[in-house]
C-alpha cells in the first residue's frame, strides 16, 4: 500500500485524530481503541498514548499503512 501524506496545517494533532483524519477509522474514538491495542507505532516505536502529539516529520505505522506528517505548504 502506498503511504499517505498527511499535511499539517498547525503545530500539531493527537494520534486518534489523525487516524481519523486519514481515513484509518471512522471517529476519534476509533482511533484511541486502536491505539490502546499496542498495533500503532510512531517513528518505529510503540505508542499507547492515545493523544499523543503528533508533529510534522514523523511517521505513523498501522496494520501495513503508513501515514508520513509533512508540513502544510
């Protein structure tokens, strides 16, 4: 699967937004059960913070998909 490219528009985003907000799930909700399950890895590591701060540069990791945060242009 290719990766997604997520542009950040302000200085950060939680981690269950963002797999909200790329279209991994369908609430943030979702998104914290699935961090909870210990699958989401951020830059290689495990992340079980569910609003985790989530900055440009970094790359989030998901059964296989992989979302790269850049920064808005």
């Amino acid at each position: 699967m290719n990766p997604i490219d997520f542009e950040l528009d302000r200085d950060h985003v939680e981690l269950n937004q963002l797999l909200k907000l790329a279209g991994l799930c369908g609430s943030g909700g979702q998104g914290k059960a699935i961090v909870a399950s210990g699958e989401v890895t951020v830059d290689g590591q495990v992340e079980l913070r569910k609003t985790c701060k989530i900055h440009a540069g970094q790359t989030v990791r998901w059964q296989g998909m992989e979302i790269r945060v850049i920064a808005a242009r």
